[in-house]
C-alpha cells in the first residue's frame, strides 16, 4: 500500500510539473478577461486610459519591489547601464506604447473586439520575424506551408474585424450583471481598430525582446518590478502632455479604484511574472497559445451575462483568426521537433534559456 500510495502521488505530481504552465497560462487569461470589463466600465465612468495605466503600475511596482527585494537577492544580476536601457526599451515596448494605445482602443470598439485582435500577436511576430531574417520558410515543406498560410489567414481575419462591422447579433435576454455604461455605444470604430493593431504590433515586438533580455536578466521578480516602475513613470510623462486636467488624476473609492488596483496587482504584477516564468519555461509561442481562450471567456461573459453588443464581423473575423492562429502553431511545432533533435542540452538550466530565445528567433509570444 505504501509503495502504490508513493507511486500514485509521484505520478500526480509528474502530471502536475508537467501541466503547471497550462494551468498557469489558463489563470492569466481568466485574469485579463476580468480586466477587460472592470476598465471599460471604468473609462465610461470617466477614468482617463492613461491615468489609469500611470496609477496602475505604480501600484504594481510598490507591491511587487519588496517580493523582488528579498525572494532574488542572490540570483539578481548586476544591473548595468546597458541593461537598464535595455529594460528601459522593453518596459516602452510593453507598457508606454502597448498599454496606451490598447486601452485606449477600449473606448472607441468593445471588449469582445480587442479580445478577439490579441490573437494576431503571434501571427504579426511571425511577420516581423520574417522581415527581420530570423524566421526561416521553407515552402516545399507542409509546415513551413502552413504557417505562410495560416499568418495571411490571421490577417485576412483582423482586416475583416477591423473594416467589417455587420449587423448586431440579437440579444437572447436582458443583462445579468449591469455595469455602468457598459451599453454606452462605441464610435471611431476605425480609430480604436487601428489603435488595437498599433498595439499588438508593438506587443509583438516586446515579447521577442522579453525572451532576449530574461538570458540577460533571469530574475523574474525583478524584470517585472523593473518594468512597472519604469513603465509608469513614462506612462505619466506621455499623459501629462494629453492630459492637463488635474481633476482627471484624481479617483475615488469607486469602480476606479478597484480597476487600478486590480489591474496593478493582479495584472502588471502576478500574470506579468507568471507570463515571464512560462517564457523562460516553455517559450514565448507557448504563451501567446492561450489568447483564444481568452477571447472565448470575453465573448460569452460579453454577450451572455452582460449584454454587450455583438457585431457580426467580430465573431466571423474571430474564427478566421483563431483558424489562421492554429495553422501557425502547427506549422511552428516541426521547428520545434526539429530544434530537440538536433540540440543535445548540456544542462537543465542552459537548456530552459536557450529554448526561450529560441522561440523568440523562430516567432512568437
């Protein structure tokens, strides 16, 4: 009895360590899909986006700097001026372009169409990849077909998103949950569509730098303290240029309170330093896996429980992305096959690094 119980536990706990970075990546999305309601409703309730991003890593660095203070004293590297104009870089990339533009999206489309236009981040890295020499295609082979294939299918779908708007799809019921100024309508279709691109472009960028920077800088506590403290203070550079307002800084204990400090906390904090864990684990194309299941959550939560407006040209772009996404990931896998049998690892640890810049050479986050 006691051998089986032993068996058994280590079996569970193989099953475990094997699947510990889906289920971690399954968190995040559920994270972010909270995200995209509590901050719609709390730019219609007139939180400016940028503030919103300025006030929301500061947070995120306050709460996570004494976490990175003590848990990597021993592991940090040195921070150089080289590297600290790298992070620099990569907390713009990650934070003062894409944070700004993404949310700022919010208020002109919905949260089911900037859910849904995440997913072309792998297939836009893959472009940028290309264009920079480090993707290799190779179109007598069926993958190396299916991931040209499957790129121009993902885009195919985000221009049908973006230029296609179609009819309104009936709601079944009234909403379950009301969120003040969750109805309100959306205009400037158009601009938020190009401002969500714009985004995801720069996202693309910043998840192959991440991979780069974290063989540079392995402490991920740290990385993501960095990022948010930096990435705040640019973001309130930039809004203290559009926004001379001094009430707009200003918040109450109301829903934009809660929406910093959740998206402080639990976003720039923890799903950011589990995203950057699973990136030296498995790789950013690993990460960027699990966006379709975030769409899903955001659709059904949208449309079912709180009445949000579904477009016709939402859902059928959608698809053709998630279709063109998987076609990409397919494609992407052989690379993958190809790598571990052609490499012979000379230690664990070389080995989780190397496969992460890895990725980031082959394609995305």
């Amino acid at each position: 009895m006691g051998q089986k119980g032993a068996s058994t536990a280590s079996t569970l706990g193989g099953v475990y360590k094997k699947f510990k970075p889906h289920m971690l990546m399954i968190s995040t999305q559920l994270g972010y899909t909270f995200l995209y309601f509590i901050t719609e409703a709390s730019f219609n309730h007139g939180l400016n986006p940028h503030v919103y991003i300025t006030y929301r890593h500061i947070v995120a660095g306050v709460v996570m700097l004494p976490f990175a203070y003590f848990l990597e004293r021993g592991q940090r590297p040195k921070l150089t001026f080289a590297l600290f104009v790298e992070i620099f870089i990569l907390s713009l990339l990650g934070i003062g372009l894409t944070l700004n533009t993404y949310f700022a999206s919010l208020r002109y489309t919905s949260p089911t169409f900037v859910a849904s236009m995440v997913n072309t981040i792998a297939s836009l890295t893959f472009v940028i990849a290309v264009f920079l020499r480090l993707e290799v295609i190779n179109l007598r082979n069926p993958r190396g077909i299916a991931k040209v294939l499957g790129t121009l299918i993902s885009l195919a779908g985000v221009m049908t998103m973006t230029l296609y708007k179609g009819p309104i799809v009936r709601n079944l019921w009234r909403p379950l949950i009301l969120i003040q100024g969750n109805n309100a309508p959306h205009e400037h279709w158009l601009k938020g569509s190009l401002l969500t691109v714009s985004s995801c472009i720069t996202w693309s960028i910043w998840y192959i730098m991440q991979a780069y920077t974290l063989k540079r800088y392995p402490a991920q506590l740290s990385l993501t303290t960095w990022m948010s403290i930096i990435g705040g203070a640019q973001s309130a550079v930039f809004t203290a240029f559009v926004q001379h307002k001094r009430a707009a800084w200003t918040i109450g204990f109301d829903i934009d309170f809660w929406s910093v400090l959740y998206g402080g906390v639990i976003c720039s904090g923890a799903i950011i330093f589990i995203q950057l864990w699973c990136t030296e684990e498995k790789g950013p194309v690993f990460v960027t896996m699990f966006n379709p299941v975030g769409t899903i959550l955001v659709a059904i939560l949208a449309y079912f429980v709180l009445g949000e407006r579904l477009y016709t040209g939402s859902i059928l772009g959608a698809l053709i992305v998630i279709i063109g996404l998987y076609m990409l990931l397919w494609g992407k896998e052989g690379d993958e096959r190809v790598d571990i049998k052609s490499e012979e690892p000379k230690d664990n640890n070389a080995q989780k690094i190397d496969s992460a810049g890895k990725d980031a050479l082959y394609g995305e986050p």
